[in-house]
C-alpha cells in the first residue's frame, strides 16, 4: 500500500475482505471507502469490524438476493465520483479485478493496485 494522503477505495469480494480491511485498518489516511460484495447475505463476515475502522466510509453490496439495509446487484465503479489522485486496491475473485482495473484505468485513473487469488 502506498504510503501518501491520497484518497483511498478498497474493493473486495469474498475472501478478498481480509486483505483490503487489514489495508484500510493500517492506513492512516482520512479519505477512505470500502466497497465489498459477496452474492448472499449469508456469505457476510467483518462486518463491525468494517463498522468501526475510523474515518471508512462503506457500501456492502449482496448481487444475489435483495436485503434490507444493503446494496443490490453488483457495484459499478464508473457512477462514483473519486478524484484523479484517488488510489484504488482490489482484491478477490480475478475476473472482478481484471474488469474493475480494466474500468478504472478506461476511466483515467492510474493509481490501481490489486490482489488477485
């Protein structure tokens, strides 16, 4: 993880969770999201821990099933409004990291990290 004041978006699917969390609880930048996403409400971990990492703003998205309290379907990364020095860090399923680094780099972003397994 780059060491900068730079915003910073942590994305992660899955397993993908517990790489992308241990990178937002480290950093001690004051701008950071988290977007994750798992197909069922079941398939939720971290969840307070995700709740109490100080200054993390997040959004839980469930693709597979509509739960009250938690995005729908799956995240699209081009109808957020980050900053050009936004720094974005991936991890989880690889076809969520190719396309999501391939969308990011298409919308002019250079600073994309990622994880894949």
């Amino acid at each position: 993880m780059q060491d900068t004041d730079a915003p910073k978006v942590f994305i992660g699917t899955g397993v993908g969770l517990a790489s992308v969390i241990n990178m937002a609880k480290a950093t001690n930048a004051t701008n950071k999201t988290l977007i994750f996403s798992v197909p069922y409400k079941s398939e939720l971990f971290y969840e307070e821990n995700i709740k109490n990492i100080p200054n993390l703003k997040y959004e839980i998205h469930i693709t597979r099933e509509e739960v009250p309290g938690y995005h729908f379907g799956r995240f699209d990364l081009s109808k957020y409004n980050f900053t050009k020095e936004t720094e974005f860090y991936l991890c989880g399923n690889p076809d969520m990291v190719k396309l999501n680094t391939e969308k990011l780099k298409e919308l002019g972003f250079e600073k994309v990290y990622s994880e894949q397994f």
